[in-house]
C-alpha cells in the first residue's frame, strides 16, 4: 500500500456533500451530466429568492446590490487564474458567444483577414467563424490530431496578417487537455494577433493559470453553467491589463460616464474589461451563482480537491467499461472533467439511458460522461453499468 501523500487535498465525500442538493440530486435518477449541467445546491433557490426580493423592496435600485452579486463572480474568476488576474480585468457576459463575438469585433481587421483557430471549438465559436468565412474571413481550421503538436501546428498557421488565435484549452468533445499553448500563444503575439483561449471545460475543474497558459496579452473566456454549478447567465472573459480595444459590438454598459454627458464621442470605460461591457441583463442569475460561490467557499470546495475528485471519478468509469473505445485521454493528468467513449450509435444510446433514468450526452459518434462531487461510487457504478448494457443492447 502506498503512503499517503501529506501534501494531498482530502477527499471530498459525496455522501455528505449531496444533502446540500436535495432539489436536483433525487432517488432513482443518476446525472452523468457534470460536464454540461451540473446539479446546484439547495443555496441556489435562496440566491434566486433574494434577486426578487431586492427587486421588490428596492425596484431600479436593485442595481447596486446586483452589481454586488457580480463582483462576487470577478473575484472568484480572478482567483482561480491566478496572481496575474485582478477582478477589474474580467467582464462579465450572459453567455460566452456574447462575449467572443465582442473579441472577434475589436480585432484589427485593417491589418487582416487571417484568423487561425482549431477544428475542435465549440459551437459558440465555431458557428461564428464559419459565418465570418462566408463574407471572405480567411479561417485556418487546424486538426485537433495529433494532440501533442497541436500548439505547434496553431504556431505554424500563424502569419503575418494573422489577426487573431483562438482555441480551447480543454477540448468539448474528448476532455483532452490541449498541451503546450504557450507555443501558439507567443507565435500569435509575435506577429500582433490578438489571442482567445476558450477555458470553459477547465473552470473549476481542471486548474490553470495564466502563468500556465501564457504570456500577455491573452483574453480567457468561460462560464459557471458546468463544473461551477452558477447555472445560465453566468460567463466572463478576462481582459489583459492596460487593454485598449474598442468592440463593434458594444453596449451601453462600456460607458456609464457617456451617459451624463461628459463624453461627446464614443467613449469607452476606462478598464480594459470594462470596454467589453453589454447592456441590461438579468442579475438574477448572479445571484444565483454568488450565493453557490459562498456554499462552495464554506465547503472548502477548492479547485484543487475538486481536480482530485474529479480525476478519481473519471477513472473509475473508463475503468467500468474496458468494453468501450475510450476517445479521451487515459492518463488523467491530461484529461478534463469528463469521459468520452466512441460508438456509432451514442445518439441512440442517450434516449435509452434516459429511460433507464441515467443522464448522459453525445456529440456525434461520442458518448459523454461527466461525473460530479456529489455522485457516490455506488451511482457511478451503477451508470456505468447501464451504459454497458445498453451498448451490448445496441451491437445485437
């Protein structure tokens, strides 16, 4: 037996922590859908109440204490990238389309029309550069595989009239962690192109810093709807220091001071984030997540113990089911949130397990599992056991 290691986090125990998600976590149902919808914990309704009963006692006033709730998510974002991330440099936005679409209309576009990406981005992303394509946008799609020169490769797309690089730092379809981005990062930098890196499957699950993923000036986009559990409404993107980039898309939100009257042009806030400001949204969702950041903070729910989790978990699924091909990394320190097994009916499968009460999801030929802090051993077994079922179920 090996000795413990001292410096380890403790483990979080699940049978413990799932009394705090009465309302989402329910006998004869298991949610293999950590990495897409995570269940939140009782608090969340509490924060949801509080967003009402601010609005009714104090109607348009709401807005300070909304403004309260938000800077809870800054805070918390910041921490987790890093020492070199203040809560002044991240923007909040109700989705992260909302938020990469501002990025993609600050670009330099007088310099180039040259954006270099990857062929594993999200649909948030992706369906916005192939529209951009389609109005003369020249986008260099660069293959996710081979995994380990991917940076390089990004690298070596870049040209002198690259204008922008964005690529994820986890891949939404496999888990894989993508190496090395620090190469493509500098690469871009080197000719002037701006850099977005999509960190939506790494946020509180799979630690990294801005140290780790390179030198500045990057944005960072992501979201609590997944491994946070803040639920919709909820994304951000950190904004390099001293960011002088004026988005097409803007709303009046960048410029408060505008609105008094002491700016005759368009004027934008004075902090970088501030300048990828939208305009009226729901603070309820803010709530929401501020109050799921306090539960998570008296938990000790640390992305380091969550990380530990969740490397454990996602062991011990791809070790339930030998019987499937694993499209995800084996080795879990280059591996996500989650497992991704291929078979060429995975879409199928997700209607039958749902009859069987397992929730899982597919993207094409991939099945997904994502397991989550408050699923004990016995559920994870017993979904896997039903995800093998089904599989033999669908090769008759």
């Amino acid at each position: 037996m090996r000795p413990t290691d001292p410096d380890a986090p403790a483990p979080i125990d699940p049978a413990a922590l799932r009394a705090h998600y009465r309302r989402f976590v329910r006998p004869g149902r298991i949610l293999l859908t950590g990495h897409s919808h995570q269940a939140w914990p009782d608090v969340a309704e509490a924060g949801l109440r509080r967003a009402f009963a601010d609005a009714a006692a104090h109607v348009d006033g709401k807005w300070a204490r909304a403004a309260e709730r938000a800077a809870v998510l800054q805070r918390a974002v910041a921490l987790q990238l890093g020492p070199r991330a203040r809560p002044d440099q991240i923007a909040i936005g109700q989705n992260t389309h909302e938020l990469v679409t501002r990025f993609l209309s600050a670009l330099d576009w007088r310099r180039g029309r040259h954006i270099v990406t990857t062929g594993g981005e999200f649909h948030s992303m992706r369906r916005q550069l192939v529209r951009l394509a389609e109005e003369g946008v020249e986008v260099e799609w660069v293959p996710t595989e081979p995994r380990a020169t991917l940076a390089g490769r990004m690298a070596g797309a870049v040209r002198a009239d690259t204008i922008g690089l964005l690529a994820s730092t986890v891949l939404f379809r496999t888990s894989a962690i993508v190496p090395g981005l620090a190469e493509a990062v500098e690469a871009a930098q080197r000719v002037g192109a701006a850099v977005l890196l999509d960190a939506y499957h790494a946020y509180n699950v799979v630690p990294q810093t801005l140290e780790a993923l390179g030198p500045d000036p990057i944005f960072v986009v992501g979201g609590g709807y997944k491994y946070a559990q803040w639920g919709e409404g909820c994304c951000w993107m950190r904004v390099p220091p001293d960011s002088a980039h004026r988005p097409i898309y803007t709303g009046w939100f960048a410029d408060f001071a505008g609105l008094e009257g002491k700016q005759g042009a368009l004027g934008y806030g004075e902090r970088g984030a501030d300048r990828f400001a939208g305009s009226t949204y729901d603070p309820a969702s803010h709530y929401r997540a501020a109050a799921v950041i306090d539960f998570f903070a008296e938990q000790k729910l640390t992305i380091e113990r969550l990380r530990a989790c969740s490397m454990r978990q996602t062991a011990r699924l791809i070790a339930a089911l030998p019987q499937l091909e694993l499209a995800s990394p084996a080795d879990a320190d280059a591996r996500g949130g989650f497992v991704a097994f291929r078979h060429p009916r995975a879409v199928e499968m997700v209607d039958r397990l749902r009859e069987k009460a397992i929730y899982v999801d597919a993207r094409d030929d991939l099945l997904r599992l994502g397991p989550a802090p408050y699923l004990t051993d016995d559920e994870l077994d017993a979904g896997a056991a039903a995800v093998a079922a089904v599989a033999q179920e669908f090769q008759r």
